[in-house]
C-alpha cells in the first residue's frame, strides 16, 4: 500500500497555506499506511530560516538548549534548536554540510532524517494525521513539500524506516511499491562507499538517486537509472530545493495521479488526496505514463 503526497506551489500568495494543504493531502492517504508517516518541507521559516543551513536528526537524547550550545560552539557560530515532536530540527547561518558535520561529531549516534538549506525533514511512528497535529504541520509555510504514509512490509516500524529519506542536500524520495533487487544495488552502492541507515528498500533507492546527483547528473537522468536499474512495481516522488518530479515503473500497477494549475502542481496516490485543493474543478488531471519522467522547476 503506502501513500505519497507532493505539493509544489507557483503562487506565493499560497505559501503560508502550505502546511495546511499538505496536512489535508497527508490525511487522506492514512488509509493506505497508518503505522508512521513522515513530511518534508521546504521554506517554513519557523523551523528553517531562509539562507540558514538546517539538520534533522532523530534518536538524540538531549535538549535544545544543550545541543545550540555544544554545536554552535564547534561552529563558532549561533545554532538554533527546537523540538518537532520527536526530531531535533537544527538551523544556522553555515551551510547545511558544515552543520551536519557539526551535529555528527557532537552526536554520532543520532539518525539524520534530512539536512540542507530551508528544509525541515520530521519522521514519526503512528497515525499519520495525529503525527501532522503533533507537528503542527497545518501552521507551516513554504513553497514545497512532500510526505508518504507507510504500511511496513520489508523493514520494521521504526522512524528510520520511514519516508522520506532525504540522504543528500536538499534531496527527498517517496516511494510505493517495492524493488525486488535492492539488496544486489544496496551491495554494489555499499563498495561505492555508500553507508545506509535501515534495511528499508526504499533507502536504496534514495541513496542510488543521490549518488547519481553526487556524480553530476541531474534529477531526469538519474530518475531514467533508476529505471533502468531496479526491478520491481514503483512509483517515486523525488524532490530538491527547486524542484519536483515523479516517476513509475514500465508496469505502472502502483496507483498515482498528478494534478496541474497556474497556481501549483501536485501529486498523489489516490485523487482523494488532491480534491480538496484550490482550484483543483480547473486543473488539468492524468495519470503518469510509464517510465516518464515528469518534472517541474521552481
């Protein structure tokens, strides 16, 4: 099952509605994963500030007040820290590597569940709608988001097993479906260098994207690898900073349909997730064609 969801706005007038509108879109999907869910978002100044670098991290016992402490005086600079529920979301004026290398030296045990510049990655276990009131997601602004609502089949119910895994700057992937050769590309990935933070299919394939990024392909020719490289029934949602794309296996089974305004592009598992949108009676509507990248910019 599983449930994706992506929301990438043209108008800024709808920006400070974009936690809104994606809280709604993530609800509607509990049905097709209820046991954790996770969201990424892009511009919410409450947890992001425009310009700052930002971290995520997971599995970390420690306050706030502790953690700005010990990382901002690694860096020499202010770092902020609040709590998200249960994700530490860390942000300062440095770029997002240097902070992230700050935050693994301080606290080498903790899970990263995304970093990069005006991005905020939070995870959790339980119903996907009472995660998004816990994160206070209908109150956050931005430009962009996506989130997935998981049914676990390969992997336990762990935050670290949850989407999105965001494992390079600024970079996201939601996934339905399943490969049926992650562990042969999870190998070969591995003898790259590559390090892996659960057994989760999906990780695969957010680190095999990434690593296509990190090579100096851009999204649609490392989406077209994918392709060309995993077996199995998928459709993924791979966003950046300024940018949103979608994709499905040459089989096409797993459920997806994209919706297209003046005002913004969406996508989701089932057309439920999209009704509620603005103007969504005057958007253009289809399902997306197998192994077709679609892709739009900011």
């Amino acid at each position: 099952m599983c449930g994706i969801v992506g929301l990438h706005l043209r108008n800024p007038d709808l920006y400070p509605r974009l936690g809104a509108l994606l809280a709604e879109m993530l609800g509607e999907m509990q049905d097709r994963g209820a046991d954790s869910a996770g969201i990424a978002v892009y511009g919410n100044e409450a947890w992001s500030p425009s310009g700052h670098g930002c971290v995520s991290l997971l599995a970390v016992d420690v306050t706030p007040a502790d953690a700005s402490a010990k990382i901002g005086a690694a860096l020499g600079v202010s770092v902020a820290a609040q709590n998200v529920d249960a994700t530490l979301v860390l942000s300062a004026p440095v770029s997002s590597e240097e902070l992230l290398g700050a935050a693994r030296a301080a606290y080498p045990g903790a899970l990263v569940a995304g970093f990069g510049a005006d991005l905020t990655v939070l995870k959790g276990v339980g119903a996907p709608r009472d995660l998004a009131a816990d994160w206070g997601l209908a109150q956050a602004s931005g430009w962009q988001g996506v989130g997935h609502t998981r049914m676990a089949t390969e992997s336990a119910v762990t935050p670290s097993g949850a989407h999105p895994f965001a494992v390079g700057p600024e970079q996201c992937l939601v996934h339905n479906g399943s490969f049926s050769n992650h562990a042969s590309i999870r190998r070969d990935l591995r003898a790259a260098g590559v390090e892996f933070d659960s057994e989760n299919d999906t990780e695969v394939g957010a680190r095999f994207v990434a690593h296509q990024l990190a090579a100096g392909k851009d999204v649609e020719t490392a989406l077209k690898e994918v392709c060309a490289t995993f077996d199995g029934f998928y459709t993924l949602l791979v966003s950046n900073r300024d940018s949103f794309a979608v994709v499905r296996d040459a089989i096409a089974c797993k459920p997806a349909v994209i919706a297209e305004t003046d005002d913004w592009v969406a996508m989701a598992s089932e057309y439920r997730a999209l009704a509620g949108l603005p103007g969504v009676e005057n958007a253009r509507i289809w399902e997306p064609e197998p192994e077709v990248v679609y892709a739009w910019t900011r």
